[in-house]
C-alpha cells in the first residue's frame, strides 16, 4: 500500500503571531520526515509530494502526485484571529471518502496533544469540486484525500508543543498507528516483528493483542489516572514499559490494562 504525504507548505511560510520561532512549513517538513519513517516500519511504501524544503509545486499538482495510493495526506496547522481557538481539523475530500479516516486521525491529533477542544472534520465545495487544490488534484486520480490541521498555531499552547521535536515524533508515531490500523496493517507486516521492533522501539518491548472490544488508554499505569483514549480494533500493539500489571503504549498514547491482552 502506498501513501502519499504532502508537507503543506514550503520555505518560511505561515509564521506564528503568538511564538515568533514557530513556522508552519517548518512543522510540517519536519513531521512529514517521521510520519514517512513511522509508516515505512508498517511496511508501507511513502512518497512525498517534494523532496527538499525549500522547493514548491502547484497545490493540484501535488495532489496529483498521489495517483495508485490509498491515501493523500497534507499536513498543515491552523490560524485564526482568536489566540483561545485550538483543536484539530480534518479537512477532508468532498467525496466523503476519507471521512472516517479523517475523524479518527483528528482525534489521534487531540489525544497526542492533549487538547480539550474536540477534533473534527470538515468538507468545503469549490466551484469544480473540491475547494482545496490539493484535495481537488487528489481526487482527480481517484485518491482519498486528507488535509490535517494539527491545530491552530495562533494558539500559544499549541505553537509551543509543535516546536518540539520530541512531541512531533510522537505525534508521528501516533498518525501511522491510527492509519495502519484503519486499514488493518500490523505493525512490521513487512520485515518481521524482530528486525523492525530492534530499529524503533526500546530492548525488552513486545507486542500484545487486546483481547476485548473497548479497552481504555490511561495517562498512568492505574484505573486512578485519566482516560485519554480507547482502543477498540482487538490490534496488536507494541508495549515498551510494564508496572503492576498495565503496559505503556510504544505510540505514547497511555497506557492499558494487560488483563485484557494476550501477549
Ligand atoms: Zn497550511
């Protein structure tokens, strides 16, 4: 399975007004590089719509770029005139072909950023289709199109926790698992738990298989701490960390119940 990935925007474009340091474009060159390491241990194939930062192509033209892929995926954060506005997008093609996958990678978005603002998504007609040009080009081929809005960046919270490098790996490693599971893609289908799990995750992890329908991710190894999300596709997961009998998520989502897994 291919995937196509657009880093939305190119040079330095789209500066914070709330953190001067904090670029657009630079979020999304630098979350498209582990977003297409993070989908590539999955096992699937990543092309991007440009290979150096500093260089642009029409937006239709990107999408187009996207032809036999399962999925066009532009990354992007959000601007508005009101500092208190943060949660996450999922502008998604007019066809409805994405929307599924849009809504979950929305709130994969508001779980990893711990936003209290619901993700969601949205569909805007132009006047020949889709509004957005590279959601138009993507559609053009027949590829279900995506523009995520990993918040909003006039959000002073939000600029800050996407300047970090280590949040947007996170967040990464977050995406790829919700797109590997929407469509069923266990993890290092490809090269074999062994070869990948030694490359991405820490010595001693392993892998589960959750063994009930809804099973709840917590911010800490205890039925005390917060829900932060819930896994509900009976996947296998990868833990990197045990305590009193819960596992950390190797994502870093939470951590869940091993009662209800089988290892
Ligand atoms: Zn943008």
């Amino acid at each position: 399975m291919k995937i196509c990935l657009d880093a939305g925007h190119y040079g330095k474009y789209n500066r914070s007004p709330v953190n001067p340091a904090y670029y657009e474009s630079d979020m999304a060159w630098k979350l498209q590089g582990y977003l297409k390491s993070a989908l590539e241990s999955y096992g699937f194939t990543v092309i991007v719509t440009r290979t150096s930062q500093d260089k642009d192509l029409a937006l239709e033209a990107r999408g187009k770029m996207s032809k036999g892929c399962v999925l066009f995926l532009s990354l992007h954060s959000n601007a508005c005139e009101d500092a208190a506005v943060n949660y996450p997008l999922a502008c998604c093609c007019v066809s409805g072909k994405a929307d599924v996958l849009g809504q979950k990678l929305a709130e994969t978005v508001q779980t990893v950023m711990n936003i209290r603002q619901n993700g969601k998504i949205w569909k805007r007609q132009g006047t020949s289709g889709d509004y957005y040009g590279v959601l138009r080009g993507a559609t053009s081929v027949d590829t279900p199109g995506i523009l995520l809005e990993h918040s909003f960046h006039t959000n002073a919270a939000a600029a800050n926790w996407l300047l970090q490098d280590a949040n947007l790996k996170k967040m990464a490693q977050a995406e790829a698992d919700t797109i590997a599971a929407y469509y069923h893609v266990k993890e290092n289908a490809s090269t074999g738990p062994a070869a990948s799990e030694n490359k991405t995750a820490p010595k001693g992890s392993y892998l589960v298989k959750i063994t009930c329908d809804a099973l709840n991710i917590r911010k800490g190894p205890g039925t005390g701490y917060a829900v932060v999300g819930c896994i509900r596709d009976r996947g296998v997961y990868t833990i990197i960390e045990e305590k009193d009998g819960w596992g950390r998520l190797k994502s870093g989502a939470g951590w869940i119940c091993l009662n209800y897994t089988a290892k």
